[in-house]
C-alpha cells in the first residue's frame, strides 16, 4: 500500500482520493484551531503559496484528539482557517489520529514514518511529506516550524 490507496472527505463534503495527488509532492498535516501551534497555519499557507505551481499541495486534517483544542463543527473550522489565516490549501473533514478510530490514513502515515512515541501522534501539527510517487519520506515534529521544511520540500519538487 501507498499514499495514493486512501481517501478523505474535504471540508466541502466530497470524497477524495489521495490518488487524485499522483505526481505531486504533499505535506499531510493535523491541525487544530485552539493550539499553541496554530499560528504554523500562517506558514503552511506561506509554503503552499511558494511552491504550488512546482507541484506542493498542502492537505490539513482537523483533529479534537489533544487537548480538545479543535471542539468545533466542519463548517465552523473551515471559516477559522480561512478568515484567520487565508488558509487556500486543501482542508479535510474532522478525524481521528489515534487509537482504534484513527482515519486508515494516518494509521498508515504513522506506520510509514514513525516519531519520537513510537507510532503515535504526539500532539497537533505534525507533518508528513510525501515524494511524487506517494513514498512518505519524513516525519516533522508538531515544534518544527513550516519554514524549517523547505530544505527537505525543494528537494523533493
């Protein structure tokens, strides 16, 4: 299996396939609205405005797990993003990164590429890039600002 094996459902209700981003390179990211790190939105924005037209997408998935630091509904998280931080990259319905209801997704990201716990998620914010061909090539940290990846991005594009 690979990257391009799953799918998700975007903010706007359709589901997508993660195959739809063959050929590209892909930062997958569980973000939250009330978080320390929330701010790391402003610079996910930044990285997908830079490098899009080299070929980045940037897909964000919502998580309640930490703290409860994202309580909100879909719709209501969606308008945080945007209003907040221009948020343009894709973003995805509300899941679960761990446990036994994780999003089949992340139980193959964190498989692929594990962190400093282990196979778990550790908290919000934790990255995941993906090579052209869906390979995931590296783990960041939740702590690992956006710009401290273009190292690892250009490389990749």
């Amino acid at each position: 299996m690979n990257f391009y094996d799953f799918s998700a459902i975007k903010m706007n209700g359709e589901n997508e396939s993660m195959a739809d981003y063959k050929g590209k390179v892909v930062i997958v990211v569980n973000t939250a609205s009330k978080c320390g790190f929330t701010p790391q939105f402003e610079g996910l924005e930044d990285l997908y405005e830079t490098y899009k037209g080299q070929g980045l997408e940037i897909l964000g998935f919502p998580c309640n797990q930490f703290a409860g630091q994202d309580p909100a509904e879909n719709a209501t998280i969606n308008e945080f993003c945007q209003l907040n931080y221009g948020v343009k990259f894709t973003m995805f319905q509300k899941i679960k990164v761990n446990g036994k209801e994780a999003h089949p997704l992340y139980q193959f990201l964190k498989n692929e590429a594990k962190g400093t716990v282990g196979s778990t998620i550790k908290w919000n914010f934790t990255k995941f890039l993906i090579d052209r061909e869906g390979n995931v090539i590296e783990r960041f940290a939740p702590a690992t600002e956006p710009k401290d990846m273009v190292a690892a991005i250009e490389k990749l594009l």
